[in-house]
C-alpha cells in the first residue's frame, strides 16, 4: 500500500516512480494500492489514464481486503 494522503501534486518523475514500483511488483508476482490520493493527485492519474492501471482505495482497510481478497467492513 502507498499511503498518497499528504501528497498534494505529483509531476511525471513521481508518476514515473509509481509506474516502476507497479512494474516492479509485478514481475515478483505482486501488486501495489494506493491509498487515499488527494483530488489533484485522482486528477493526475486520471489525466495520464494511470487510473485504469490502479485501483485506487479510500482507507487502508479497503486496499488491505483487496489483499487477501476478504471484503472490508
């Protein structure tokens, strides 16, 4: 999980360092969340069309039931 809660602006180089994470995770068989992105931040990753790469979660409870594929309560 990447907890983006106190993030106001990202610029291509964060964006960049999210998508090498993503892959990163991948090629390990894994996966990253982000966490309770600002409205600018929703707004970046739609921009770039990085939103249909992930999902992006509310709380730290929904990214961790995606997890272990359990539903939060």
């Amino acid at each position: 999980m990447i907890d983006l809660s106190s993030v106001d602006y990202v610029d291509s180089g964060e964006l960049g360092i999210l998508v090498g994470l993503y892959i990163a995770a991948k090629n390990r068989s894994g996966d990253i969340k982000p966490v309770s992105p600002s409205q600018r931040v929703q707004y970046a990753l739609g921009h770039t069309k990085l939103n249909t790469v992930f999902w992006i979660y509310e709380t730290f409870d929904d990214a961790l039931a995606a997890f272990t594929g359990r539903v939060a309560r």
